[in-house]
C-alpha cells in the first residue's frame, strides 16, 4: 500500500496535468514498515527524454543520485516514482516494466485525458530483473498527518 498526503497526491496530479501533453515524472521520498510506503516527499523532475516525450520519460541519473543522498540525509529512502499518461489508461507500458529497476518501490502513474488528470494508480515492482512483475497496489489518502508526536 502506499500512503500518502492529500497534498502530495494533488501536486503528482497536478504535474501530469502541467506537463501534458508530455509525460511528468518524479521521484518519491518516505518510509517503509512491510509493504506499507508512506510517503514524505514528492520531488517533480525535468522528463529527460528528448526523443519521444508525450509517451517516454527519463529522470536523468544525477538527479536520482542527489534524491538518494537527500533521503539518506532525512533518514528515509526512495520509496517510489511517478509519471503520466497523456491520453492513455493508468496501466503500466511493457516499457515501463522494462524501465523499472527498483524493486519493492512503488511507480505511480496518472493518466491525463484531454489536459485533465484522471484516473492515478500505483503498481508495486516484484521478482528479480529475470523475472519481474508490477503488482497493483492500494493508493491511501490522508488528509492530514502530523509531523512530529503530540505532547501532553
Ligand atoms: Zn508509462
């Protein structure tokens, strides 16, 4: 399942809609605890693919680098990725699958009809690189999560 603010699912949403017609794409900070990712921080990135960006997209390798290093930094790890399909369904493309490295992590995908974002799921990566697979997963919402414990 992945867990994640209101606010950061709007700004996910909000990039594919602002990228559109070319694919958005970002990485995700948070924290794990089993199969439970919640979500701390949505990093928006430039798409890098300069071939075919309306159904491609890149982060380029640095800019997963100084994510990695920022998410050590606050004691968390990268928990996910995101990115668009302008006018086509929030199913995963075999290049997608193909593309996909981190295992255990999240890719969510938004698809953008029109200009307008619709539809956002979210697919779990499984297996190994000889045998891999995208599992859907359960979006969890939440309003409002307090950041640090509430004193009495
Ligand atoms: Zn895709």
């Amino acid at each position: 399942m992945l867990r994640i603010s209101k606010a950061d699912y709007d700004l996910i949403r909000w990039e594919a809609e602002r990228s559109y017609p070319h694919e958005c794409c970002g990485i995700i900070l948070g924290t794990v605890s089993g199969d439970h990712r919640a979500v701390t921080l949505t990093l928006t990135c430039d798409n890098a693919s300069t071939q075919s960006p309306a159904n491609r997209y890149s982060i380029n390798p640095e800019r997963v680098i100084a994510a990695l290093k920022l998410a050590r930094s606050r004691a968390e790890i990268i928990v996910g990725f995101y990115h668009s399909h302008p006018d086509h369904p929030p199913r995963y493309s075999e290049t997608d699958l193909l593309e996909a490295h981190w295992f255990d992590c999240s890719y969510v995908i938004t698809s953008v009809e029109h200009g307008r974002a619709a539809a956002t799921r979210s697919y779990v990566l499984v297996g190994s690189e000889d045998h891999k697979g995208f599992e859907e997963e359960k979006i969890e919402i939440v309003a409002y999560e307090p950041a640090l414990p509430v004193a009495n």
